[in-house]
C-alpha cells in the first residue's frame, strides 16, 4: 500500500476538550451506548483507483484496571498484557469503496458500545479500561468470483487524544458536564427534550380550551362591601359584552375592573377604555 497516505482526525477539537488534562469516559451499556465524540477522518493520498475498507479498532493503552479516588484515576490490581488481546473492530458500514471516494470527503463512524461480547452493530468493551481509537485502511482487490481478498499489509494510525476509560457511569463531573453540554444523546439532555415536549403539548391543549372569564380578572384587585352595576353606567359595556341575561349569570365581581381605595375604578388598560 502506498505509504503517502495521510489520515487527519477532523473533529480534534472535540477530543481536546478532555485531551491533557481530562481522561474522556465513555459510558458502556448492555444494548449499547452511542460513542461521544464520534471520530470523524480525512484521507489523502489513497490511490484513486484501488479499492480500501476502513475500519475503527480500540486498543487497550494500559494493562491495569482503574478506580476513581480522590478526583483521579488510579491503577489497580495486577498488570495483564494487553498486546495479546484481540483488539475489538468495526468496519465503516460503506465497505470497499475506490480510493478517490474515500479522499474527497470526511468519514465518520457511528459507534455503540456494550458491555458484553461484541456483535455486527455493538463493540464489545471492559469496564474500568483505558482505550484508545485506531484507524485501520485495508486496501482490498476484487476475485473474479466477486469477493475481495485482502493486498498487503494494512495501514495503521494512532490518535492519543481519543483515549479514553470505559465506564458504567460517569465518575469526574467536569467530564459529565462536558458530555451533557455536547452530546444529543446523553440521558440528560434526553429528559430535558422530554420535559420541553411536555411544556409545548400542554400549552396547544391550553390554546385550545375556551376561556372563560374568570380568566380575565386581575390579580392583583381587591374588592370592600357589596355594589350594584347598575349603579355605575360604565358597567352597562361590561353587562352588555358578556351578554348576561340576568344579574344571576354577571360575575360576582366585575373581572375587568381594577378598584382605587375610594372605589372609584378604571378599566383594564389592556381594553385601552378608561373611565372614572
């Protein structure tokens, strides 16, 4: 394989958001948890007429386990060899594609994590375990029988700002916080989308209800002793909007009207009619 090819991790910036200082955490569940960030690669070079499969494995960088304690990651337990372990793989769904498509646009993998044993569409990961994200380029040649056999050796590249730990929750905040700020399909962000559904659902039932006009009285108003609206000629507009049939169906007290101490009162100022 040409040995020119050049691979950039497009989205970077979003790694270096923990990368020094932060060790990512990627949270594991049995049917699988979207990875976040997500990589996204820019080719070049790959030989326009050559077919190539691209691929995403996750390496171990540490043969230990880790525990979170006192704000830090620390080892624990024995020292195991990663190296002889298989690495866990998944393919970009596109398969072989010719060189010139790979190079003309970015390629980005979408990638679960679980748990338990690897699948087609879930990467098999162990909690407490420090990853971190190898981009693989196989270049492939087509059989007359129309299967692909692999050519050569596969091309390699190592991205240590991807590095992360497996986990079945989230133990530094500031990662957490980082991850619900950034990240569509965290729970968090999930149950703020819910609750904001809620609010928009029940605000169109509101809208549709009839108003009644109770709806119209001012909070704020107080009411001293009893009146009578005929006694007030300015009443007689309030009578005649509400088309009241009789003094039994007029509102106890006028929702329209705010009060002065002296019971003189006023209009609503969102009806623009005043009248003292």
């Amino acid at each position: 394989m040409h040995s020119s090819v050049q691979v950039t991790l497009a989205n970077r910036e979003d790694y270096l958001q923990f990368y020094p200082m932060l060790l990512n955490e990627q949270c594991l569940k049995s049917t699988g948890r979207q990875l976040h960030p997500a990589p996204r690669f820019v080719f070049s070079n790959l030989e326009p007429n050559s077919e190539y499969t691209m691929s995403v494995q996750f390496r171990k960088t540490s043969g230990f386990q880790w525990q979170y304690c006192d704000n830090e990651w620390r080892p624990v337990g024995s020292k195991e060899n990663p190296v002889n372990e298989k690495a866990p793989e998944i393919q970009h769904p596109d398969g072989a594609r010719f060189g010139d498509r790979w190079n003309q646009n970015d390629t980005s993998f979408n990638i679960r994590l679980t748990n338990k044993s690897s699948t087609a569409e879930l990467v098999g990961l162990t909690s407490l375990c420090k990853y971190m994200i190898v981009l693989v380029i196989r270049q492939m040649l087509r059989q007359p029988d129309g299967q692909y056999a692999e050519h050569g050796d596969p091309l390699e590249f190592f991205f240590p700002e991807t590095e992360f730990i497996a986990v079945s929750r989230y133990y530094d905040p500031r990662v957490s916080d980082i991850k619900s700020a950034t990240n569509k399909f965290s729970s968090r962000n999930a149950k703020r989308k819910r609750s904001l559904e809620e609010q928009e659902k029940s605000a169109k039932r509101k809208c549709s209800e009839p108003v009644t006009s109770s709806e119209f009285s001012p909070q704020h108003v107080q009411y001293s002793g009893d009146w009578n609206y005929f006694n007030y000629p300015h009443y007689n507009n309030y009578y005649n909007f509400y088309n009241c049939q009789s003094s039994q169906s007029f509102p106890k007290y006028p929702p329209v009207f705010n009060f002065y101490p002296d019971n003189s009162s006023y209009w609503n100022n969102q009806y623009q009619y005043s009248s003292f």
